[in-house]
C-alpha cells in the first residue's frame, strides 16, 4: 500500500497535472486526494470515453495527463483510444483497477471483464504494469510507464488492486455557478431556406476572429472543414465519434485565454451528451460548442437521428451553459455567432442545417498525428 500522496507527488515530479477519470470504490483515496491537491487538476467526467476525450485536449493543450477509470469503464474508453489516441499518437497514463481479478472475492457484474483485462489492453496494444504495491516501487513503475509512452507516443497502463492506496479522506469540492441561461430558439426556416454543412461551416469561419482553435466533428464535418481551408488551427477529429467536445472542453479548460470553437453534429452530440453537463459544470468561459444539425447520420448515408425532436439549445440551458441560441437563417448564424465568440461562455449555437454535401468532397491528406502537432503548436505559439 502507498499514499496518494507520494505517487501523485511523484507524478508532478515528472510534469503531470491534468487528470480525469470517473470514479471507482478501489479509486477511492486517489481521487480524493488529486480532487484535494491544489497543484493538480481534476476533471470528473460523465463516461470514461468523454474521460479520454478530455485528457486528449489536455495533452494537445501541453499538458500531461491521467486518466482514471474502473476496469468496466475500459469498455467506454476503447473508441477514443483505439481511434483517436492511436493515430494522433497521443500517450496518456491509464489507471484502471482490476474489479473481478481472479480469485479474489467480488461481485457477478466484474467477473468476465476481470478474468479478460489483461488480453483486453493486450489487444489494444497497451502496456501495463502493476500499480506500485509499496512507495519503492514508484519510481521504477514510472518511469517505465514514461520510457514507453515517450517512445511509444502511446497510453501506458498502471493495473490497480484493491487497497493500493492508504485511505484518503475527502474535503474539497467544486462549486459550480448557478448561471440562468440567455436561452433563445429563433427556428423558422423552411427546409430549403437552410444552409449545406459547407454553407455553415464557411459563415462560421467568416463570422469568427481567426485565432481561435476549431475542433471539428467526426465524419463530413470534418472533411469539408479541411476542404473549405486547412490550418494549423484546425483539428480535424477523425475517430471518437461524439468525443470532439470533451476534447474541445481539455483544451478549453487548460488553456482558459485560447477561444475554443468546437464544430459538432447532432448524431455526435447526441452519442456523448453527457459532456453538455461537465461543461455546464466546470463553465469554461472561452467554449463555444456549435452543433450543425442536419437530423442526419449524414456521413454514413443520411439514416435520420433523434435529433428532430431534441431542442439542443434548451437542453444546453438545462445544462448550465451561459449562452444557448438555436438558429437557421444566415444572418442570425453569423449574428449570433460574432455575439457568442467574445461574450463568456460556456454558449452553445444550435444551427439548424440540411443534408448534403459537396459531390467531391476531400478527406484530410494530412496524417492525425501531424495535425496534432501542427494544433498544439498554433496553440503554444497562441498562448505567448
Ligand atoms: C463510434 C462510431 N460509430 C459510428 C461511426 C461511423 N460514423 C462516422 S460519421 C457518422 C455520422 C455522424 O453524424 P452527425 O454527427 O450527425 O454528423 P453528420 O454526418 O450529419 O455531419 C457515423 C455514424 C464512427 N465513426 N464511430
């Protein structure tokens, strides 16, 4: 058994000061101390997927990063990790405890994924160690887990037994601001009176200031996005889907002056919805989260979403986002969104599009990881 205390000194030690997670009763004492210590940040998340989207921005925002979860909860992570961490090359520290493991007591529900974890990170070609067992191990444990994510680009994993921490009580919690909502649906366009995606997507770049990270959807949203212009301030989220956001919301909340515009379709809002409440929760100011609605599956073929019936903008202000218009007409897209980029956020613009794309419609020629890099540089070279 060791303290919280000296493995996440340890940790800071090596310059990690981002972690996320969602809690599990073996993560007990950990969690309580980082959400506790004032010289790291914790980010409680809905899913252990969103957990991974918003250690993923954290990484791309400079920071490093953990990510905590419950060996169930790896099942939540395998999207993101396999297709977006893997070809972003983005490591992060896994924590993920070992309910079910083999001959030790525990309950139905951990029995298979605890006899199967191991072939599981396995499969994901992810190396693990042991969670250290005693303080000397600490050192030796991590800095392995570095030599591999620092050569390997790639999430490593420390695989926790229970009572691997001494207990750890907790006293901190965040206060959220109540925010009463500027909420305002102007919906009244006929069908085709809406814009294309491309048609959104080159008023929103108009209407925006040019400094500001735009994180874009999976699918077409992305791949009109690289066609209409490519820069190095463009994240194109090939993989995730539904994690844009929760990236969007880790570069955000680490880097609280770089004014974040993240792109997003409704199927992928409506896949990760939890991540409306952690951002109505941590209300990063400098977030304005944009979902181009076209009440499709556009990209795969145009199958329709639950979106027709889903009123975005209220759901936003039920989440305590500060801001939240639903919108369809041009002049009120590229009037709202010139409001919403310089007022505190967090706002959400709900824009009512329709289905469609360009016949030739490009993909990004640039490889995951290279656009990784050139963001994070557009956001270093931001943040002076
Ligand atoms: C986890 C996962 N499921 C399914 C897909 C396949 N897929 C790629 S884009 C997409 C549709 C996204 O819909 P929406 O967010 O509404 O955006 P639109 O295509 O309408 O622009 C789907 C289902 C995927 N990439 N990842």
């Amino acid at each position: 058994m060791i303290s919280a205390f000296s493995f996440v000194d340890h940790l800071h030690g090596l310059g990690y000061s981002q972690y996320a997670g969602v809690p599990c009763s073996f993560l007990t004492s950990l969690i309580n101390y980082v959400i506790d210590d004032p010289t790291v940040d914790y980010i409680g998340a809905t899913s252990e997927g969103e957990a991974v989207g918003i250690t993923f921005g954290a990484f791309l925002a400079g920071r490093k990063t953990v990510t905590m979860c419950q060996n169930s909860g790896l099942g939540n992570m395998v999207n993101p990790l396999t297709s977006l961490n893997y070809p972003f090359r983005v490591p992060t520290l896994l924590i993920v405890t070992w309910r079910g493991q083999p001959e030790v007591r525990d309950e139905p529900q951990h029995e298979q994924m605890g006899r199967i974890m191991r072939r599981l990170l396995e499969t994901l070609e992810i190396p693990y160690l042991p969670f250290p067992a005693g303080e000397t191990e600490i050192a030796q444990t991590l800095a392995e887990a570095e030599a591999s994510m620092e050569q390997r680009k790639r999430p490593f994993a420390l695989v926790m037994q229970k009572g691997s921490v001494a207990p750890q009580a907790l006293s901190g919690r965040v206060e959220p601001e109540s925010i009463k909502t500027d909420l305002r649906q102007n919906l009244s366009a006929k069908e085709k009176e809406q814009l294309t995606r491309t048609a959104a997507i080159e008023l929103i770049l108009d209407a925006l200031a040019g400094d500001e990270a735009i994180i874009a959807s999976t699918g077409k949203t992305g791949r009109e996005l690289f066609t209409i212009s490519d820069r190095a301030n463009h994240l194109y989220v090939v993989g995730g889907m539904g994690t844009a956001s929760a990236i969007a919301f880790g570069v955000a909340h680490a880097l609280a002056r770089q004014p974040v515009v993240v792109i997003d379709g409704d199927g992928a809002a409506l896949m990760k919805l939890g991540v409306l409440a952690t951002i109505g929760f941590y209300q990063p100011s400098n977030l304005l989260h944009i979902i181009l609605d076209n009440e499709a599956h556009d990209s795969t073929g145009g199958q329709q979403t639950a979106s027709e019936i889903v009123r975005f903008a209220a759901v936003a202000a039920a989440a305590n986002y500060r801001s939240a218009f639903a919108v369809d007409r041009p002049e009120d897209i590229r009037e709202a969104v010139r409001l919403l980029r310089y007022r505190p956020g967090p706002s959400l613009l709900h824009v009512k599009i329709r289905s469609g794309s360009p016949a030739k419609l490009g993909r990004p020629t640039v490889a995951p990881h290279e656009v990784k890099e050139r963001f994070s540089q557009f956001l270093r070279s931001n943040a002076k």
